[in-house]
C-alpha cells in the first residue's frame, strides 16, 4: 500500500490476536431467528429439516476449514472447536467463518426446504473464546448439551400442552417451577414419552472427523479400460476413445456392475482407512464418546 497522509488512521486499529496455545471456540448464534423461524412456519418445537440444514453448514466448515477438530449444535446455534495449535486466520478473534456459515445456509436452503422460499435474510452473530485446557472445552460442550436438554424438554411440554387447546398463560402457569422429572410427567400424561423422542431433538448434533475403515473398490469401467488397453494396439484405441469412454461398449460382454473390491494376494478385501466428517447424536457429557474418539480434543 502507498504511503499517503490519510495512513495514520491505521493507528485506532486495534490489535485482535487471540491468546497462543488456547483451544479456540467459536459460537455462531442466529440473529433474530425467532422471527425468522415464524416467517418460514418451522414446525415447533423442533424442525427436523431446520435442524439437518444447520448441521450441512456445519459438514461444509469441516471441509473448508481443516483445523476444526469439534463442533456441537443445537436449534440455531453452532460451536466449533479449532484445535490448540491453529493459526488459522493468524489466530485473529474476527474471521471469516461465520460469513461463510451465512452463505452455505442461505445455499443449501432449496436442498432442505424446496417448497419454501427465503422470505427473509438469515443472519448470524459469532463470539470467540478462548480455553486453555481439554476439560473446560469438555465442560462447556456439556453445558450447551445441558441447555440443549432443558430447552428442548421445556419447549415439548409448551407445544403439547398448546396442542391440548391451552392459552400460552395457561401453559406458561402450567410449567412455573417444574423440574424434570414433572415435565415427564405432564408429557406422559399427554402420551409422549420424552426418551422416545429423536436424539436429534434431545442431544442435539455433532460433527467432527474420525478415521473410518472401508474396503477399497474400484470402478469397472477403468478395470476393463486398463485391460483394453493392455490387450489392444493402441492405434484402434486412439481411434475409437470416443466408444471406449461410453459404459455402452461394455453393455455386450459384461453385467451391469459397477463397482469391484479389490482383494489382497490371501483374498481378504484391502481395507484402507481414512478421515470422514461424522453427524451423530451422542452424549458428549460423559466419558465414554471421549474415550472413544480420544484424538479428537488431544494435546499437540
């Protein structure tokens, strides 16, 4: 940049760097959803194709993003987890995530809803925290857990007890000071069991990467190609690439199968492993999902 006399007003920036060698959290928050949600008519309490179309933007930063390494998400909310030793985005405390969750929500939309429009623009807000050991990102990921459960049990009972033709100042009575164990009960008596609901709805999602072993399979069609072109002058070959490029040259002599596994010289399926992004509705509040999945929230 040329130097200028207009350059001192970069003296109020303000520095943002985030704290070194902390796990980074990040909260996106929908902003206004409340509206937002009433506009579009989501089913309440919850809307199951809502919930997936968070959870899609959710998979969409795991792959524009590699140092993420945890994310938890409930209703309109999202937390990511950037592991200890990320520079991503020079460890600044505003970047560029929540603008990129903005516009895969408003991408994925017509795969989610595609007989609502947008009527209105969604919006997201995000704050930053950082933490300085594995238990307290384990303790704040149980505590939005938590949230997720009181919300979730409360807003249940509220839509039942809505559905059984009370007012709003009757259900909100109704629910003054209740605990668990009675908003079990009223549900029960209005014929849900609450532990029978969706652990989508109770637990809310997670996505992270884990290592996943698969059989390692091949397309037909380039097995045959290779034999082909092994077996036949290549003159012929470069003649006809057009034909042999088409399944239709194999429709004659081979069954429609596409794929084949590859086997190993004692005839047992080559397996290989490799990193997926995961979406489950697991209890994270305890330690079995951490045991398991111990490299996740491992120090570098």
């Amino acid at each position: 940049m040329a130097n200028s006399k207009y350059e001192y007003v970069k003296s109020f920036e303000v520095e943002d760097k985030l704290m070194p060698s902390t796990w980074i959290v990040l909260r996106i928050d929908g902003r206004h959803f409340h509206q937002f949600s009433d506009k579009h008519e989501f089913k309440k309490p919850n809307d199951e194709r809502a919930l997936k179309l968070m959870n899609a933007c959710a998979e969409a930063m795991f792959e524009e993003f590699p140092d993420l390494v945890f994310s938890y998400g409930v209703s309109d909310e999202y937390s990511f987890v950037f592991k200890k030793t990320t520079e991503f985005y020079n460890r600044r405390s505003s970047s560029i995530t929540v603008s990129f969750f903005t516009s895969v929500y408003v991408m994925k939309w017509k795969d989610f809803f595609p007989d609502k429009d947008l009527k209105s623009i969604p919006s997201f807000d995000a704050r930053t925290v950082c933490y300085p050991s594995t238990k307290i990102v384990r303790d704040y990921l149980a505590w939005r857990q938590v949230d997720c459960h009181i919300n979730n049990q409360y807003n249940t009972c509220f839509w039942k007890l809505i559905e059984s033709r009370k007012t709003k100042s009757e259900t909100q009575d109704r629910l003054k000071g209740t605990q668990t164990q009675d908003k079990n009960e009223i549900l029960f008596q209005l014929g849900v069991n609450y532990s029978d609901l969706p652990a989508i709805f109770r637990k809310g999602s997670c996505v992270f990467k884990d290592k996943v072993n698969s059989c390692f399979v091949s397309s037909l069609k380039n097995h045959i190609l290779h034999f082909l072109y092994r077996s036949i002058s290549y003159p012929f070959l470069h003649m006809h690439d057009d034909v042999l490029q088409s399944n239709k040259c194999f429709v004659a002599f081979y069954t429609p199968v596409e794929e084949i596994m590859k086997y190993n010289e004692n005839g047992q399926p080559v397996k290989r492993s490799r990193n997926k992004v995961i979406t489950d509705h697991c209890d994270i509040m305890g330690d079995k999902f951490w045991q398991e999945h111990a490299s996740i929230l491992k120090d570098e």
